[in-house]
C-alpha cells in the first residue's frame, strides 16, 4: 500500500533513502550551510519540515478545527496524511480540518502545464493574450466560467475551443439577468437570498409554479452533493430556458404567476452573482454609447441605409454585442458565439 502511495506522489520528494521507513516523515530537517532558514533546536540548527509547517500555520490562524482544508490531489499524500498525523498527535488532537477537497489537474492542450513545454500561462497573460499557447485573451470571468463547468476532483484541459465555449456559455447567463430586468424589473436592494426545495410527489403532474419551482431548486441540489458545479450549471440552464420560454408566452407567463416568477428570478441571480460568482464585466462601451449606436441604427434602417445597418451590427457583433429586432423595438444583448 506504502508503494502505491508513494507511485502518486511528486517525484522530487528528497531524502527518501535516509527514511527507516516510507512512511516517515520529517518534523525537524538539520539546515545545510548555505540555507537561509536555520533555528537552534535540541537537534541542532535547522527548519521544520514542511508537513509541520502547514500544521503550525493553521493552528495557529485558523484554530484546532477549521471547515475546509483545499490543495491538489497529489498533496493527499504524504503532505495531508502527514498533517492529520501531526495534528492528532499534538498537545490538543484534532484532524484539523473537517472536510479535505482535493483538486484535480490543469492540462493545457491535453499536456502538462510546464515552462519546459512553453504551455506555462500565468493570470496576466491569460487576461492580456500575451501567449503562444493562446490565440485570444479572455476575461477572468470567462475563465471563473471555465472552471466551474468541471467538478473540482476531475482533470480540466485548457484550450481557445473550452475558452471559447466558457465565454459563449458565460454570456448566455448574463443574457438571462438581463432578461429577469425585463421580466420581473430590477432587484430590490436587500434582496433576501432564495431558499428552494424540490416539492414531494403529489397526485397528478405538478402545476406550471410548482415546475418553475422543482426547476430553480435543481442546481442547489447538485451543490450539496460534493459541489458538483458542471451539474448545477447545466440546471441552471434548464431553469434559463424555461424563463426565456416564459418570456415569449404570455399565457404561459399567466400560468406560472408572479409570485413563482419572482422565486424563481431571486434564485437565478443568487446562484448567479453571489454563488458562482459571476459578475457583468467593466465594458468600453457603456449603456449611453449602445443607447446612441442603436438610435443610429434605428436612423438608418428608416432611410434604408441598409450599408449602414450591416456596418453598425457587425461592428457591435465585434465588441461581443448582437442587435434584436423585436416587435417593441431595438434591443441589444451579449452575443453567445
């Protein structure tokens, strides 16, 4: 078992020969000459191990017991088995941490992100574009998005065609909230956060409030079980298309009714802005600016400055915004591809 452990650990663990045993671990490791960290101890002048080190930094900031303890599955062991060992056989036993996550690993283009490779992207360069292993930039939202369509214990491969599909799938969610504006108007300030379960079976099929409502408790479900972000995402499309249903049938709006509506629109925005965490990004071109295109372009379809019109929606389909038609007017919103 020992062996198996240590075949899914990081090769460069040092000092494995001076062990009597693999399972050991060092609590105290005497300093080389040229090492800047050196303390006198009853075993000479030396550090501590690394293992003891993360125990003596949570002991003491967050306490004998904190919630969650976070770090890659390759940490699981020795690092983490070492730390529950320490901190169990400490003056004050305690596990340390209630719940262990541990994350899977970040491929780039189905490689191993390494500067050797010349895959190594840092956040600044992410954001910026300044990248051979990238064609574009892309947000720190797109990115956020990225993220959570996979479960944080499965490997994630980076690449334009995930970013580009992040940033498609990002931009169909923000298109929702601004939807909700239209549909139920803007929140309130002190909007109280959505508290939703799935209603138990009854006789019959559910009402159209009581489907909006099993619809929106969904995502919430799959975030109990093991923050299983990639299945509450997709709910949480489920529970988009059907508003965007809503949204063209009045009738069906009428079936739903207002107070399932504005459950459902709380619920949307609390898992949207303040669970995932997702955000409208700061944009070069303000609500004025589109406000002033869209009149020019609602000028030049009247004088079928049709040159006009094609040069207006492709230079806003540039800028990630597309122009609606509808019956009532001139629209716009985030464009999804």
């Amino acid at each position: 078992v020992v062996e198996e452990l240590l075949a899914g650990t990081r090769a460069e663990l040092a000092g494995q020969e001076e062990k009597r045993s693999p399972a050991d671990f060092a609590l105290w490791k005497k300093a080389s000459p040229q090492h800047i960290m050196r303390w006198p101890s009853p075993w000479g002048e030396g550090f501590p191990g690394w293992h003891i080190e993360c125990s003596a930094m949570s002991r003491k900031y967050l306490g004998a017991e904190f919630d969650i303890h976070g770090g890659g599955l390759d940490l699981m062991f020795p690092h983490h088995e070492c730390e529950i060992a320490q901190n169990e056989g400490s003056d004050t036993p305690s596990p340390g941490a209630r719940f262990w996550l541990h994350n899977n690993m970040l491929t780039v283009n189905g490689q191993k992100m390494s500067k050797s490779l010349g895959n190594f992207i840092t956040l600044p360069q992410m954001f910026s574009g300044d990248t051979s292993a990238l064609s574009q930039a892309y947000s720190p939202m797109t990115l956020r998005f990225f993220f959570l369509q996979a479960h944080y214990r499965s490997p994630i491969d980076l690449s334009d065609e995930a970013l580009q599909a992040a940033r498609k799938g990002y931009r169909k969610l923000l298109n929702g909230l601004r939807l909700l504006d239209k549909l139920v108007g803007e929140p309130a300030a002190e909007t109280p956060a959505a508290a939703v379960e799935i209603a138990p079976a009854q006789p019959g099929p559910p009402s159209p409030a009581q489907q909006l409502r099993n619809l929106a408790a969904k995502p919430f479900a799959f975030l109990d079980d093991d923050l299983n972000t990639p299945r509450a995402v997709a709910a949480l499309f489920d529970l988009l298309k059907r508003l965007n249903t809503l949204a063209t049938s009045a009738e069906a709006l009428a079936e739903v009714g207002p107070a399932a509506l504005a459950e459902a629109a709380t619920t949307y925005r609390t898992l949207v802005q303040d669970i995932l965490g997702l955000r409208d990004e700061p944009r070069a071109n303000t609500e004025d600016l589109l406000g002033l295109t869209l009149s020019f372009y609602q000028e030049a379809k009247a004088t079928k400055a049709y040159d006009k019109v094609d040069q207006i929606r492709a230079a806003l389909k540039n800028q990630g915004i597309v122009i609606k038609d509808t019956k009532t007017g001139v629209e716009w919103a985030y464009s999804e591809e």
